[in-house]
C-alpha cells in the first residue's frame, strides 16, 4: 500500500473495528477520510484516528521541501476496540505536541531519563485523555504508549504494574541496553513478564525504546487485512459493507489528497470543527 504516483504515502484505504494511534516522530502527514475531514500533522504530534463502523482514509506524506529530502518517522500502533465499541461513529483526536507531557528523572549519576507519555500517566504527569470509547478510557486497562529517552549510561526503574497487565518494550534507538540484567541489543523486542518493576541499564550511547501497555480486552479477536473484529461473520460483513457504502464515500478529488504547501498543521473534523496546532 506505499505508493502514490506523485507522492508517497497510502492513498485512501478502509479500517473498521480499531484505532489507530499515529505518533509521528519527524515528517509530516496529510490525512483525509471519507467524512470529509482533514489534517496535517507532524514533527511530535500525535492523531487518535477511532475507526468504529468504518472509515476510509488516505495518509500522505507531503514533499514540504522541493529541494530536499522530505523523511518521515513515525509508529502507528494498532489498538483493538472492546465489542461493545467496534460499531462506534468514527472520529479523530489531535494531540498537539504541546499538549503530551514528558516526565523526567536523573540516577544517583545525574544521567537522565525521559518519559513522553501518549497514553497513561506517571508520577505526577497524566497524558491527554484517550477518545471516550477507547479501551485506553478505562482505569482498570492500565494503558500506557510512552517513549522513553535515556542518556548514556543512565539507569532507571520502569515502574511495576498489576498483575494481568501485559508489557512490551521495543529498543529502537541506541547500542546496548540492560534489562533487568539481561543485555538487549538495539531493534529487539522484549516481553515483560509479571507486574514487578524493571531496570534498565543503558550503554555507552544515547537510546530510545517504545512502551506498549495494557490489560488484554479478554474477547475473540479475528483480523482480515484492516478489519479487526469479534468472529468471522463480523469480517464478511465489513466487507460487504465497505463493498456497498465504502464507508460515507469519498469526498475528494483523488485517492491521494495532499493539501497545499503553505497549510501548517491544523485539523477540520467531519463537523466542521477546525484546529490549529497549538504551537
């Protein structure tokens, strides 16, 4: 689906049954969906695009630069919606980077440890509130999206959770890490078990590792391409569906809609409601 004839990015494609959470490291991103709503974004904003009864949308990578690379850096994280949420109305939160709080610490070395919170809290930093009908909306899921910074050498202790609570850490920047003892080279997963805290001894080079957190929802997940339901019959029905109402339509021009050059970050929801960045 990476294509585009005169810009890279995915041009308009369906969802249904999810959310997806796009937390854009550097780079921007034109959006445009099929309830006419638009945004472009980037540079550390995140959007909370909550697909319910479907949506269809296009995620386009604007050439900003015309005399020089244009690279993106992005995680768009893939969040299942309980039963009761999967047929919502579809909608999207901004969250401006202005507005997601990052939670600091040093070691007895004075090496520091950053925490930028996308979903769940820490200490005394809370991170905006999820959409209402999103599992991350309830206490108990326990949710949490961060990155985590760590300076050269820096140690600090990732915070233990309840039990039940399931913990991936993902070290997608730096040399060499300890977890918990255990040395972790870069680009490697690691699956936290139980709910105890857990240490973390970073090498000679700075590093950075994602935080995915939570409670499994507890109900049958069944996945066909961008469709993620409860059972099977519910999959063959969001394919008729797409098939016969392609989610409200498409409102545009094309299938791979970029918005001017001049526009700066903003956001126009599908009620007309429109955003400006916030810094």
């Amino acid at each position: 689906m990476y294509h585009g004839l005169e810009v890279p990015g995915f041009p308009g494609h369906p969802h249904r049954g999810f959310e997806t959470v796009t937390v854009v490291r550097r780079g921007f991103i034109d959006h445009a969906d099929s309830l006419g709503a638009a945004a472009r974004y980037g540079a550390g904003d995140v959007q909370w695009l909550t697909t319910g009864q479907g949506i269809v949308h296009a995620e386009m990578f604007p050439l900003l630069d015309p005399d020089a690379p244009n690279p993106v850096e992005l995680f768009q994280i893939w969040l299942n919606l309980p039963r009761a949420s999967k047929l919502v109305a579809p909608h999207f939160s901004m969250f401006w980077r202005a507005a997601i709080p990052t939670w600091s610490t040093k070691d007895d070395a004075g090496r520091q440890a950053s925490v930028r919170l996308v979903a769940g809290q820490i200490g005394d930093q809370r991170a905006p509130a999820p959409p209402p009908d999103s599992w991350a909306s309830v206490a108990e899921a326990e949710l949490a999206i961060w990155t985590i910074a760590l300076e050269p050498g820096a140690r600090w202790t990732l915070p233990g959770v309840n039990s039940g609570v399931h913990r991936d850490l993902f070290f997608f920047k730096g040399r060499d890490l300890r977890v918990d003892g255990e040395v972790v080279a870069a680009n490697h997963g690691i699956e936290l078990r139980g709910g105890a805290p857990v240490q973390l001894e970073n090498g000679a080079e700075p590093s950075e590792l994602l935080l995915l957190q939570g409670r499994p929802i507890g109900e049958p997940v069944v996945q066909h391409g961008p469709f993620v339901m409860n059972s099977r019959a519910e999959i063959q029905q969001a394919f008729a569906d797409y098939h016969d109402t392609r989610f409200g339509g498409w409102p545009w021009p094309d299938e791979a809609p970029v918005h001017a050059r001049t526009q700066g970050r903003f956001a126009r929801h599908a009620d007309g409601r429109v955003e400006q960045a916030s810094d």
